[in-house]
C-alpha cells in the first residue's frame, strides 16, 4: 500500500500537511505579536483568523487520526489491496464517513472564516463606507450563503441526513448523481466568494491617493485569495473523476495555503519601502526592544489616503500614534 492511489504515502502526507500547520502557526503568532505591538489591540479579522487558524489544527488532527483508514479503504476500493469480509467493510465505510463528515465541516468552517477575515480586514483598512459599505454588506451576506450552501452539501450528500451513514443509501444511483451536482455547487460558491475577495477591494484601492506601485502592491497582497481558486479547481477537477477518497492531498493543501496566506497581510510592513511601513517597522522594532519611541510621523491610515494628495505632508514631533484603521 504504497500511496493507496493518492499520490502521496501516508508518511508523506503527514509531513505536508503538519509542516504546513506549522509554518501557519508560526505566521499567525507572528500576526498577534505585530497587532498587539503596532496596535495594541485585535479586531474582527484577527477573531476569525483564529478561528480559521483553530479549525484548522482541528481538521488537521481528525485527518492525520482518519489516515490509516482512510489509506487501507482508498487501497481496497483501486484494488491494490484484498476487500475485507463484507461485516468489516461495511464497519470500514460507515467510520470512513464519520471521519469524512467530522473533516469536510471543519474544512468548510475554517475556509470560510478565512473569507469572512478578508472582508473585514478590507472594511477596516479601506474604511467601506456609503455605496460600498452596502456592496461591503451585500458581499458578505453572499459569502456566508455559500458557506450554508457547502454545509448542506456536506450532510446532504446522501439525500435526507438519516441516511448519511447508511453504505446502502450512499451507493444508489441517485446519490452518485446529486454528489456530482454537489461538486460542481461547492466549486461555483467557492470560486465565486474567493473571486469576490479579490475583486472586491480593487475600485477602492485605484482611487487612493497613492503612487501606481503603491496600488499594485496592495492589489498583490489582496490579491492572494486567488491562490485558493487553482487549488479549488485542481480538487474539484480529482473529485469528478475519481473518488473523494483519493484526492485527500489536495483538500489539505486548499485549507492549509488559504489559511497561511490570511496570514500574510500583516507583514507587509516588514517588506516594503513606503515611508509609513519604515515608520512601522521602525515602531515595531522598538516597542519589540522595550525601548522609548518618539518620531515626527503622526500615522495615518489607508482611509485617510483617499482624501490626501501625492504632495509632501507636514509632520508634527509628536509620539507615533495608532489608529484602528492603520494596519501594517
């Protein structure tokens, strides 16, 4: 049973999934430490982005417990290994299911909480108010729609939710059927709402007051939630042509690169060469130290940029304060 069909051995699909984990709890750490630091306080799109961290962990730990049966059933059903006796096989599907179910609702929860982080980060530090408060709305209602839609699909992938552990019910032709529609609605909510991240916050990005490469590296950094659209489209593509049990790897890597990615945003500080994140990493470093901080830059928040022009604008000395909106 080297890969059991799934392209990846049991140990290898261990190892991806928990270093992945890993480097995104060591980003999210990392995301506290700079907000509680720069801003001294979390927000709504931190709470989700826990949440979204937690779950997770959560669907990390069930897969890594479901692997064994998971590899021996996806082994049985590519005929690499003997069927077990009929009792046993079905005892194997019935807990293979559980284990799927208990994931699969981990997997959407997680996801759509790294949205729903995106979209608050985006009324935050791109202060949606007016019209686009009301498409900011419109959008979020969307994206929590798709959320229930995929939920549904999760329990009603065997018609009424009685039967969701009932091998015999879940083998019909009319369950094959409706899982193949199921497919398909998952892969249209979950484009669709990533599409929605990246769309989203471009209108306000370009009429920023801002140099050009200003607003192509915010459209980059919001722009990442459309590394989830190939994932998605790989897994969806595995899922129509093969079983759900051998496309395992890359449901993982969907969850775990949306969630690090949801990360990113807050280091972009760290990297760029505006005068405002050298004022912010020059305050991170030195509130990190424990070391007395006073500069001329008052902050200033990508809210108040849309009212200000290019030209240079007079620093008072006073010591560098931080509004809600002034995320780095």
């Amino acid at each position: 049973m080297p890969d059991a069909g799934q392209g990846v051995s049991q140990g290898g699909l261990l190892a991806i999934i928990w270093t992945l984990a890993g480097v995104s709890t060591l980003l999210f750490a990392g995301r506290l430490l700079i907000r509680s630091i720069i801003l001294k306080s979390f927000h709504l799109d931190d709470l989700f982005g826990f949440l979204s961290w937690a779950l997770m962990i959560a669907c990390m730990i069930v897969s890594s417990i479901e692997v064994p049966i998971s590899y021996r059933f996806s082994s049985i059903q590519i005929k690499e290994s003997p069927k077990p006796p009929e009792d046993e096989f079905e005892a194997m599907k019935i807990t293979v299911a559980k284990f799927n179910t208990s994931s699969a609702t981990l997997f959407w929860t997680s996801l759509y909480c790294v949205k729903i982080s995106f979209m608050l980060l985006y009324k935050m530090v791109l202060g949606v108010n007016g019209t686009y408060r009301r498409a900011w709305m419109a959008c979020l209602v969307y994206i929590v729609l798709c959320y229930a839609t995929c939920l549904i699909g999760v329990f009603a992938e065997c018609g009424p939710v009685r039967n969701l552990f009932n091998p015999e019910q879940c083998a019909t032709f009319y369950v094959k059927s409706l899982d193949q529609k199921f497919i398909w609605l998952d892969f249209f909510c979950n484009v669709s709402s990533d599409l929605i991240l990246v769309i989203f916050p471009l209108p306000m990005i370009w009429r920023l007051q801002m140099r050009t490469k200003q607003k192509l590296a915010l459209t980059g950094i919001f722009g990442l939630a459309a590394i989830t659209i190939a994932f998605e489209t790989v897994r969806t593509v595995k899922l129509h042509q093969v079983s759900f049990y051998l496309t395992n790897l890359y449901s993982y890597l969907e969850l775990l690169i949306s969630v690090l990615v949801s990360m990113l945003p807050s280091y972009r500080f760290l990297v760029s060469a505006s005068d405002k994140d050298r004022e912010y990493r020059r305050l991170f470093w030195t509130r990190l130290t424990m070391r007395s901080y006073h500069s001329g830059f008052s902050g200033y928040s990508m809210h108040d940029l849309r009212v200000r022009s290019d030209a240079g604008e007079s620093h008072q000395n006073e010591d560098t304060t931080i509004k809600s909106q002034d995320l780095p």
